[in-house]
C-alpha cells in the first residue's frame, strides 16, 4: 500500500478562497526557508498573475528571504484561479534491469565518491585503487547516457530508499520531507561528488513530487547506489 505522506506534515497550504481544503503541505524540518517554500509553490501551483502567501494564525506575510518558514496554516491569495500542478512525476527506473551498467557505472561512483555523498558515511566495500575501471562515455559504443557518472551518487540503502520516495531534496543543499531521524535536514551533499575540477562532477537537480507511490527497488543487488 502507497504510503501516507500527508501523515505529520506541519506546513500546510490552501487556496484562500477554500480554506478548508489543503492544496498540499510538507514537514518542516528546519533547513526550509521561506524563499524556499515560495519556489516550491511556484512549482507546484498554476496561476496567471503573482500570488501572496500569508500564514493563517499569524498574519505573517512570506517573502523571498533566507528566514525559516514557521510551522502553520497558510493561504495562498491570487487574482486569478489557483491549480496544482499535475504534470507526472519522474519514475525511477530499476537501472541493473535496464542498463547492464553494475561493473563499470558502479566501480566509477565507488571510487570517486568513497562514502555516502548524503550522511558521509563511508562506504566499507571500497577496496583501493579501482580507477583503471572507469571509462569514458565518448568511447563508449552504444552506451546509454545512464551510465554516466554524472548521473549517480553513493548512498547507503536506507537513504536510497528515502530518495527513491522523494523523501529527500538534494540542489545540493538537503531538505527531508519526512521525520528527520537521520539528521540530515539542512546538511549540503558532499564536494567530493560535485568538485568542479572534476569530469565526473554529479549534475544536481532538485527531487520533488506530490503524493506517496510504493517503495521502489534499489538499482543494484549490493544495495548502495542510486539513479
């Protein structure tokens, strides 16, 4: 059964002209500023002209700042009608099925990354030197774009899975969604992944969706990588 992701959210957002019915919300961890949620309702809802966001108990008017966004209520005004975005979600493909990239693709992510680019823990399977393994994607026949090293971060299964469930938003500051009993929220992904002097430096994006989906699998059988 698809998880229940409105459980424990303690921001919560509505059109002000149906203030009874929640449009969406989050949990808020702390690390989410309210230049943050601003962005991520510009996302999420479809309106014609600019909207004002206010939380309810308050009267607190959100503006484009670095200040925490505060737990609460909050309306969205609009001069024109308010839509949720319903554009589709990016379904995560289960690559080791798909690709045929465990060896190389993995070994490459391994070895430039040696820990878990998230929590910073560290990867016990890595064993020495195994750069000779990595090659490149020009010289590749055939290779699809999957493969690239810029496509994959080091994660251990269980922040895997949380990724997987858009539980976790890395751009490359972290957001959890979820109850932070990782300590994650408000950490920064780790350089080693995205050192600019480096060919293989990941590719950030942000990782956001709406309601809750099945767990999915992990993409190899090792259980520490992720698409």
């Amino acid at each position: 059964m698809p998880i229940d992701r409105s459980l424990g959210r303690n921001v919560k957002f509505y059109d002000a002209t149906s203030p009874e019915v929640a449009l969406g919300g989050m949990i808020q961890n702390g690390s989410v500023t309210e230049g943050n949620f601003l962005d991520m309702l510009g996302i999420l809802l479809i309106t014609e002209t600019p909207i004002r966001v206010q939380e309810r108990g308050s009267g607190h008017i959100v503006m484009k700042t670095n200040n925490r966004l505060e737990a609460g209520h909050y309306d969205v005004y609009c001069d024109s009608p308010i839509n949720v975005n319903n554009g589709p979600w990016v379904f995560r493909l289960i690559s080791h099925n798909v690709s045929g990239r465990d060896g190389a693709f993995m070994t490459g992510i391994r070895v430039r990354d040696g820990k878990c680019v998230i929590s910073g823990v560290m990867n016990p399977r890595l064993r020495g030197n195994m750069g000779q393994w990595i090659t490149d994607m020009d010289d590749t026949n055939g290779s699809s774009k999957i493969n690239s090293l810029q496509n994959g971060m080091l994660l251990p299964s269980n922040i895997h899975q949380m990724f997987d469930q858009y539980l976790i938003s890395v751009n490359p500051d972290i957001i959890v969604f979820d109850e932070d009993y990782l300590g994650l929220d408000g950490r920064v992904l780790d350089p080693v992944c995205r050192d600019p002097n480096n060919e293989h430096r990941m590719a950030i994006s942000d990782n956001m969706r709406g309601a809750g989906e099945p767990i999915f699998e992990h993409d190899f059988s090792s259980g520490d990588m992720m698409e």
